[in-house]
C-alpha cells in the first residue's frame, strides 16, 4: 500500500484532514487483508454480503432489497443482483469484483476491482475507474481502501453490515472540469485556476489529481504545486515577494506533486466556493523563442468527489432533539438567522448502556481551507455539564453538527441536543426616515445623530417590541456597481459614522454574488481629528459572515468561525487602512465601537465620527506605474492580477527588491530606440542603388520599431503613438519583410518576378504573424523559403557562367562573409541569448546587427545604371513645339 504523508495543521487551531497520496500499488497486492473489519466482496452474479453486527435479523423486501441468510457463525445480509452496481465474476469475460469498504467514522463508501478489466473510464450507472488503484485515508477510523470514482448515478448505499444507520444515507457526486496546461510560475496570470462548487450536508470531500504530460525528451518530472481555499481564489506567493502596505494575508495551503496522480481528503467541508491553483516552478530569466527551443507541456486536471448526507436531523432551537449513537455519527444542523449573537450547544441525559456517562465529541463547524475554526467538544465525565458557547455565530445559513461515540461500535449512548439562541436587536434607520431624506435632507447626516427606532430609547436600553436591549447599531449600506469586479460602498444618507461606547456600529458589506472574490478590499478609515482624546480609541474589526460584538470583553475580532482583521484609531493615529486581497465570498461586517480602556467613565457621554471609504477593486492601485492590471477568466468567473514590468514585483508591484531605477530605465529606453537608427545605412544604399522598395521596408521597419520599444517601456520613459499592439504587429511584419526582401534581392531575380514575391511573402507574413505572433517558424519559415530561391538562383548562375556566383573574390571577403557573420550572431543572440536582465543590450545589439547584415548583403548595381537613371527612357509620339511667329503651342 502506499504511504500517506499527513498534512499538518496550522499552529494553535486544528487542521483539516488533508492527505496526500504517493505512488500507486499494485492492484493485487494483498488488498483482501486489509478489508477483515467493515468490508466485503462480490464476485460474479453472487449476491453483495457481509456480516451483521449481532444476532438480530433485519429484512428488506422489494427489488434489490436485502435479506437475512442463514449461516452457521451468524447472520449474513445479502442483496438481490437486481441493483445497479455491476457484479460479475473476474474469471469471466467482462467481469468485475467488487469491494466495499465503511468508514468507521463517518460512513462513507469506497469501491475498487482488485482483479479483472476495469470499467470503462467514463460510465453511466456504475462506478467509474480512477484511473488505477489508490489507497484513500481520511483520517482516524478508516480502513485502507482502494478507491474507484462513483459516477452521481448511485445516490444511495444502504448496507447494514457496515453499520450505517437507517436514518443516515450517503450521496456520492462528482464533478470534473476540462485541464488546462500549466505554466511556469512568473505572476498570477501562470497559474491555473479551477473553481468548484461543494454541495451542503457534505461529509467528505476527495479531490482527485491528475497531471500529464508530453512525451518528448525535454519532458521531465517536475514539482507541481497545488493550492487549495474556500471561498476565493488562494492568494500565493512563490516568489516571496512583499505585498503592499496593510494588506493581510493568510498562509496558503497547498501541495507538492511529483507524481502524476495524488488525491486530498477533507472531512465536514464547508459548502459553497471552493478553488484549486496549480502552477509549475518558478520560470527562469531566460527569453525563450517559441517553437525555436523543445519544450514540454504539462496538463493538470483536478476531480472532485463528494459523499453527502441526505438525511440530516434539523435541530430546533429550545427543542429537545433525542439522539442515538452506535458506531457511525450522528448529523444535525441548525439554522442560524441574521442577528444572533450567541449558539449555546449542550447535551442532555446522555446514557452508555443504561449506565450514566457521555462519551461523545460534538464537531460543531465545517473544514476551510487555508484556515479551520472547526469547534471540538468532548464529553467524557458525567457529572461534567457538557455545552459549547458559540459567540457571533455566521448568519443567515445552516450551522452543521456532527456527534460521534467515543465507545466501541456494540455500545451505544443516548443524548438529547439542546440549542439556544440569543437573540440581538439592532437599532437602524426606519423606512419613514430613509423615505424623508430622499426629499428633503435632514440636518442628520452631517452632524452624525440617528434617529431612534419607533418605541425605542436608545441602543444599550430596553424598550420598543421584545423589550429587550439593543445589542448594536446598523447602518444601511448602498452597494454601487461600477465595473467588472469594481464596487462602491457608501451609508445611506449620511458621510460619517457615529460611533458610541455602549454598542457597536456595524456597516454590512454584501460581497456574496459570487463575483466579487476576484477583486481586492480597501477599507480606508478616518476619525474626527479632535473627537478622539488622548484616553479614547476606536475598536474596528472586520469579519465576514457575521459582525464582532464583543468589544467589551475583548479586541481579538475572533467571532465562532472567522478570525477577523482588528484596527485601531486613536489620537496619535486617526487614519486607519486596510487591504484585503481576494475577499471571501460572504457577506462582511465593519464593526466600531469607541472604548477607554484606562478610564471607562470619559465614554459614557463620548462620540466620534468616523468616515468611511469602502471599495473593491480589480487591483490597487492600478498596479501603480511599474505594472498593469489584467482581467483573468476561468469560464464565466473573473478575477484580476498585476502585471509588473521594470524588475518591480509583488502582489501590487510595489516590491523594488529588483526594480531598475529611472535612470536604467531611460538608458534602456534609449539603447532599444536609437539602435534603429543603424538602419540608415541600408536605407542609403539601397536608395543609392535604385532599389526603392528595399528602401522603403527598411524605413518602414526603423520607425515602427523605434516607436513599438518606445511604448514597450514601463513607469516614465514611455511614448506611445498608436495601440500598444499595433505597433507590436508593425515591428514583427516590418523585421520579416527586411529579411525577406533582403534575401530575395540578393537572388538576382527579373524585376517583375522579384516585385511579386516581394508582396507575396509580405501578405504571407502578415497572415502568420496574426495567427500566433511569437512562433519562430513564422519567420524562419518565409525566410528559409527565400534563401532556397538565393542558392538555386546562384548555383544555376555557376553552371551557366562556369564559374563561382559572384565572381568577385572582393565581394566575397568584404561584403559576404561579413554580413552573413554578423546575421549569424544575430541569429544566435535572438534565440539562445537573451535573458530579462540583459534584453535591453542584447536586443539593441540584434537591431544593429541585423541593419548591419543588410547593408553588407544588399547586391550592387546593374553594369552600365547610372543612379537615380531611368532603366528606360519614354517612348512618345507626341512633341511640343512652340511656333514664334503666333505665339502658341501646338501638338504635331
């Protein structure tokens, strides 16, 4: 069996359950021994089978049902052959065997055909091949399996023999989506990005790995890392380059592959977004010619398996809800509403037996990633009070509540699960107030006094509906829509906040669409610059799914479920920023509340207004002036990512670790634009020839060129006189075109024939260049085609003339061999030479070297041409002659 390496947990919080897996076995290898406690197996058109736990006999009739056979060491449930799993013998053609395998823990099923052909590897209304054998792991409890993918066909196994309550029923899914091919890491844009969507009540969440790749000899095993996050894409940093000021971030979790196939399991995940990255090493400095170097392609696909419960017991609140335990747990959720501010759990008459005790663990929470704040309660003592205190529980969604015994699987405990909710009430603006301040602006919104609730008496008392005290104060929020991934926040009728000491002020942020992940969160505070004393502050936390109320007791941010981003005005410090890139997907709250932690009574009749500036944004800054800021698509989502240029790195490139200064950058500038102007030398001897075309290319090729590197350069050397890709394309057709009219001249053919191909090759060339830009053969391939109509012009002109083309041992020495040497070089720096350090001189030596090349290359003038002389004179019949005597012109 393969090893599985555990991956470990975060400090001071508890991990999910995530294994990776090695290498594959062999099918074969001893995999009945492992399947002695939970698992069985079917050959053939025998009926599945497996021991019942104790002598009691349970029957099931009906199609496919199971039924109780007799057998001589105890009770044996067999099912009819009339289900929808295969079963057939290995012996035979076309047979399968089957084996199942229970998670002792949570009851899931895993199914592998030791012996025989595999299925084929996409089937409905079967279980599907994974492409081989796999040992799954997930966690205490389990038994070693070997894994076959279930297609969503099988809804439900119902086995008694593994002990799977009749109350509880597992729902295998999957999801799979098309590979992408990896890229060498350079900027977020190198990595791939998979979205997922995981399904509520899920127990367990497998994902499945699988990386391909050609079979070339440049093909090689490389580490491929794979990041994982709930919520929002994972926001990485293999480059350790440093991330703007006040941005929070969170350890990625992530894996390292160098096999070709791995898989990672996760227990209770939380339902909803889920995203997968993968990418390879990071890329090296060197500049590449594609299609010029072999390279290898690297294909990563990731599958998603989910075993879900369909039957979960609803726990009400102040509802009694009486539980049984054996040896699989027990599934509850809770629905929490908005505003609560406290889940109290607590276990009542718990029973092993008949006997007093309650040895049972209460997983209250689902598994994210990168971070888990699953909550664990173990009951062990019974004169313990057992309970679990939940404060600021997520809102508005269903809480899941796993039980487990902590007995053997023959004892069973009883329990009763308790929910209590406490209720908040907050203190808001009313419809008639928001409805009056549409027409007529109150004198409210600038001095920062909220009008009461009808029958209220002020946050902190009792009084209006309930009687009970106000628990915080609600802004209403508008969210304003201004681009893709681009949202403004702003309170309604009002351009502060006034917060107060009593409760806190809670502004709502509705980042739930689901499109809002791929931006960046800017929270952006500041205080009243004499509202704040010396002895005063304000408390401000932002948290998603639910706000942090508890500025009284503690300043952590820490609600039941999410760590929050804690900040802080004061008088030395009334400005308070925060950026957040990659927000979750969820519903965030801004909480403020004034506090004096030195002496509490100078809050009493205290305020401060606070002003607010709340954005997404696809990237900030803009990426500043040493990056761009690009839009990423993964089918219908977006998210954004920064470009940087000019050495700068980073999150926002704001990192200058590596940057170049402005002065590099103007040299640099000036080395790629003024090494144009070599072509001045081939322009002047071909206008000097009488070869007006080649002239023209090559002033065509000297100013697209000159002004594309002009507007290729980032911060401020930078001029640009038409779209960036315009002059792109300009420069690639204009360097074409130079060679190929270069190496067509050289050829010595008619003019008529010359002038053809010369526009042929350049309609060929633009073609190519707009069907992929950056193909060596793109070039190459016109050019070898010219070069082959050089050497057979030539080697005809030898066997005609009897002699070597050119005659001239001259223009062999001083004219040939020189150019053709300095393309030579030009050639091997274009191609295996230039790096991102050194492209500014080694591309400046390629423009002087192939202008060079040119000018040595172009062929002389025909014998007995005059320049700038006619190659024929006009031939007309007419002549103008002037008559003196009449004075006028006439035509004879």
């Amino acid at each position: 069996m393969a090893d599985s390496v555990s991956t470990p947990s975060l400090p001071h919080e508890q991990g999910p359950k995530a294994h990776l897996l090695g290498p594959r076995p062999d099918r074969n290898s001893g995999l009945l021994e492992g399947f002695k406690a939970g698992c069985f197996q079917s050959q053939g058109e025998n009926p599945l089978q497996t021991r019942a736990p104790g002598p009691q006999a349970r029957t099931r009739d009906g199609v496919g049902a199971w039924s109780k056979r007799p057998e001589s060491s105890g009770s044996v449930w067999a099912r009819s052959p009339a289900q929808s799993v295969p079963h057939s013998s290995p012996r035979s053609p076309g047979t399968l065997t089957t084996v199942y395998c229970g998670h002792q823990a949570s009851g899931f099923l895993l199914l592998r055909s030791p012996q025989g052909p595999r299925p084929p590897s996409k089937r409905h209304g079967g279980w599907t091949a994974a492409g081989g054998s796999e040992r799954c792991d997930a966690g205490p409890g389990s038994h070693p399996a070997h894994f076959l993918r279930p297609s969503a066909s099988i809804s439900a196994l119902d086995l008694p023999g593994l002990h799977v309550p009749a109350d509880v029923r597992l729902v295998s899914e999957q999801f799979s989506q098309s590979p992408q091919k990896l890229s060498f890491y350079s900027w977020y844009g190198s990595a791939r990005l998979f979205h997922f969507r995981v399904p509520p009540d899920t127990v367990l969440l497998r994902w499945l790995l699988q990386v391909s790749r050609g079979s070339g000899p440049a093909c090689s095993d490389v580490e491929i890392t794979v990041y994982f996050r709930y919520g929002a894409p994972p926001v990485i940093n293999p480059l350790d380059t440093s991330f703007p000021a006040n941005t929070s971030v969170q350890p990625s979790f992530f894996i390292k592959m160098l096999q070709s196939n791995a898989s990672v399991n996760l227990s209770h995940p939380a339902p909803g977004d889920w995203f997968v990255a993968a990418h390879l090493p990071p890329s090296s400095q060197k500049i590449e010619v594609k299609g010029f170097v072999p390279s290898c392609a690297y294909a990563f696909q990731p599958d998603m398996l989910v075993l879900r419960a369909v039957e979960v017991f609803i726990l009400e609140p102040g509802v009694p809800l009486p539980q049984t335990l054996l040896s699989q747990p027990s599934y509850l959720k809770i629905f929490i509403p908005a505003y609560t501010q406290e889940l109290r759990l607590e276990l009542q008459g718990c029973m092993t037996s008949g006997s007093l005790g309650c040895p049972v663990r209460l997983t209250v929470g689902s598994a994210t990633l990168p971070r888990n704040f699953q909550k664990v309660l173990t009951c062990v003592s019974p004169g313990w009070a057992c309970h679990l205190l939940l404060p600021s529980p997520p809102w508005d969604r269903w809480l899941q509540v796993t039980a487990k015994s902590l007995v053997g699987p023959h004892v069973s405990v009883a329990f009763r699960a308790v929910a209590a909710l406490t209720a908040c009430r907050p203190w808001t603006l009313n419809f008639q107030h928001l409805l009056q301040s549409g027409t007529n602006q109150s004198s409210n919104a600038s001095s920062g006094l909220l009008p009461p609730s009808p029958g209220s008496r002020g946050p902190g008392r009792s009084g209006g509906l309930g009687g009970g005290p106000f628990c915080l104060r609600s802004y209403p929020v508008i969210r304003e829509d201004m681009d893709v991934v681009s949202v403004r926040f702003r309170p309604v009728d009002r351009a502060s906040l006034l917060v107060r000491p009593a409760v806190p002020s809670v502004l709502q942020l509705l980042l739930n669409t689901g499109m809002d992940s791929g931006g960046t969160l800017t929270v952006s505070l500041q205080a009243n610059q004499t509202a704040v004393t010396n002895n005063t502050s304000v408390a401000v936390c932002v948290n998603a799914a639910s706000p942090f109320l508890s500025f009284n007791t503690s300043l952590n941010c820490t609600t039941a479920f999410f760590q929050g981003y804690p900040l802080s005005l004061s008088a030395s410090s009334r400005k308070a920023d925060l950026v957040i890139p990659y927000p979750e997907t969820d519903n965030w709250y801004l909480s403020l509340q004034l506090v004096c932690p030195e002496s509490p009574e100078e809050c009493e009749q205290a305020s401060v207004l606070v002003d607010t500036t709340l954005y997404l944004v696809p990237c900030l800054n803009d990426c500043g002036p040493y990056g761009q800021c690009l839009l990423l698509r993964r089918h219908s989502y977006l998210y954004a990512g920064c470009s940087c240029k000019a050495g700068w790195r980073g999150w926002s490139c704001t990192d200058n670790s590596t940057a170049q200064t402005v002065a590099q950058q103007r040299v640099a500038t000036l080395l790629l634009t003024l090494s144009n102007l070599m072509f001045l030398a081939p322009i002047a001897i071909s206008v000097h020839r009488f070869l007006l075309v080649e002239a023209s290319v090559y002033a065509y090729t000297m100013f697209f060129s000159t002004f594309y590197h002009a507007c290729d350069q980032p911060g401020e050397a930078v001029l640009c006189i038409l779209s960036y890709d315009t002059l792109q394309y300009c420069d690639f057709l204009g360097s074409g075109v130079s060679i190929w009219v270069t190496i067509l001249c050289m050829a010595r053919l008619k003019a008529a024939l010359k002038h053809v191909l010369f526009l042929l090759g350049t309609l060929i060339f633009a073609m190519s260049l707009q069907l992929d830009r950056r193909g060596a053969w793109n070039m190459m391939g016109p050019c070898l085609f010219a070069f082959v109509v050089m050497v057979t012009m030539w080697v005809y002109r030898c066997g005609h003339r009897r002699r070597c083309y050119p005659t001239s041992w001259q223009r062999w020495v001083f004219y040939l061999l020189p150019g053709i040497s300095m393309a030579a070089v030009a050639v091997a720096i274009y191609t295996s030479m230039m790096t991102s350090d050194n492209y500014y001189y080694t591309h400046s030596i390629w423009h002087m070297l192939l202008a060079g090349s040119a000018a040595f290359l172009l062929p002389p003038r025909e014998q007995h041409t005059e320049p700038w002389a006619c190659s024929q004179k006009l031939t007309c019949r007419y002549q103008i002659c002037k008559s003196h005597r009449e004075e006028l012109y006439t035509v004879t």
